[in-house]
C-alpha cells in the first residue's frame, strides 16, 4: 500500500503581512499531480489544517477545494486535527465524509480511533490520534495518573486495542523527541517554554509507520516514526529547508520504503 504523507499545511496563514493563500494553491495543485503519477491509494494529513481556529472564508474554501480535488481521484483521505485548528469545526460532518472516503478525526473523544484498508498483504490499520492535551483527557482515564504530554499520549496507547503483530499506521500531532536526536524546530510553531509539550517518541515504537505533524521540518524520529515537515517556507528559519511530500510504501510487515518528494513554490524564500 502506498500513501502520501502531508502535515501543517495552515491554510490562511500571512508570512511578514503577506498572505500564503496563492501558494498554498499552488502546493496543493502538485500535490494532486503526485496522486496521479504515484497513484497511492491513501493521503494523510497529521494536523494543523488551518493556521487559525476560525479560519477565513478564503481558507475554508480552499480547503474544500482541495478536498474536492483528492474525491474526484477517489483517494481515500485521513486526517487528525492539530494544535491550530478547532477540534469541533473539523470533526464537522465526519461521519457522512467516511462514506466518501474522507475520514476527518478533529475531536479526541476518549477512544483512539481507527481506518481499516485492504491490500494484497492483508489489512493495514490507521490509528488517528489528534492533538491532546494532558487537562483534556485527565477526566477519560481516571484511574490513571497524567500529569505530562507523555503520560496523556501513554494512556491513549494502552487503552487501545492494538495488535502489533499486524501492520499499523499512527496519525499524531504532538511535539515528539528521542534520546540523541535534537529536533529541527522553526519559528513559525508555537514553542512552550523548557519544551513542556515533549513526548517520548519510543512510545511509538511498535507501530510500522507513524505519520507526525506539528514541526515544519521534515525530518525523523527514529525508526520509521517521521514528521512530514510543512510544504511551505513559514519562516526565515526554514529558507534553507527543501520542502516535500512524504511517499510511504508498505509491503509485508517491516516492508518499508519513504520517498521524499519534492515541492517547489512559485516564489522561494530568501533572507
């Protein structure tokens, strides 16, 4: 099964007072081009849809345009919301978009949901974790003890029934780090102070693919767990960043090949 694997693609976001709509159109229009040369049967979309809560109509419409675009390739679309976007205003309509093959997981409700799709290796599940905060889902688990990002993102995992002996897929949006790897970090995110919102990324180690948003570089985590990485510059800090889609293929279990591929804006950044 393949899949193209996009994050923080905030819709409606200004760069130094100019707005980003023209070239975010303009990225999602290759995107498109990507499905039609790559034909992957999945696109997934870890987080930050919006750069606001309550975007503008502008947005809202670019974004139905987009969604528009990938059900006229009858590719099957899952996405989780981010730390920018309105939980409730994207989870709208979710249930009658399944039915159209876009599964849009905006409210965290308790239960780490899931996306079942067939290939010739048997089935491969996507398991949809949008952004959480530890004050969010402390009344779920009362029996468990959450104080940190980590103990909230651990509790999710635990309740869910997992069986890591078949092929599994996560969708999150967290701020994840691993002992020995410093994470690339750019201006344009929201950055608690002393790195509160840090998870530990070996809690994803069992799954064969975790697909991550919420930094803007792509970049690794360890194994197979990968930010995507915004597909626009947002910021100084990440003109020198060469932006992309991520292309997953996966085979039989532990059967993996990630394929950068590459974006180009109408106007590159320069500082």
């Amino acid at each position: 099964m393949k899949f193209l694997h996009l994050s923080d693609l905030h819709i409606g976001k200004t760069v130094n007072g100019f707005s980003m709509l023209e070239e975010q159109r303009h990225i999602f229009e290759q995107i498109i081009g990507y499905i039609d040369t790559e034909k992957p049967d999945a696109v997934l979309i870890a987080g930050d849809i919006y750069d606001r809560a309550v975007p503008s109509v502008e947005s809202v419409h670019l974004f139905d345009d987009l969604l528009t675009d990938f059900a006229a390739k009858e590719v099957t679309v899952i996405l989780i919301s981010g730390n920018h976007d309105s939980p409730e205003r994207l989870n709208y309509a979710s249930r009658l978009l399944s039915e159209r093959k876009l599964h849009l997981c905006g409210v965290f409700d308790g239960t780490l949901h899931s996306v079942t799709l067939p290939d010739e290796y048997g089935n491969l599940k996507f398991w949809l974790l949008p952004f959480i905060k530890p004050s969010s889902v402390r009344g779920m688990f009362a029996d468990k003890e959450i104080e940190s990002y980590t103990d909230a993102v651990k509790s999710v995992l635990e309740s869910a029934d997992i069986d890591y002996s078949e092929r599994n897929v996560l969708l999150s949006h967290q701020f994840y780090t691993a002992v020995g790897i410093t994470p690339i970090r750019s201006e344009s995110e929201i950055n608690p102070v002393g790195g509160l919102d840090a998870v530990d990324a070996g809690l994803l180690s069992k799954f064969d693919y975790v697909a991550l948003g919420h930094l803007h570089g792509s970049q690794g985590v360890g194994g197979n767990i990968r930010y995507a990485g915004s597909p626009i510059k947002y910021s100084f800090s990440e003109w020198k960043q060469k932006k992309s889609v991520t292309l997953v293929e996966i085979k039989g279990k532990g059967n993996i090949a990630v394929t950068a591929l590459p974006l180009l804006p109408i106007r590159n950044m320069r500082e």
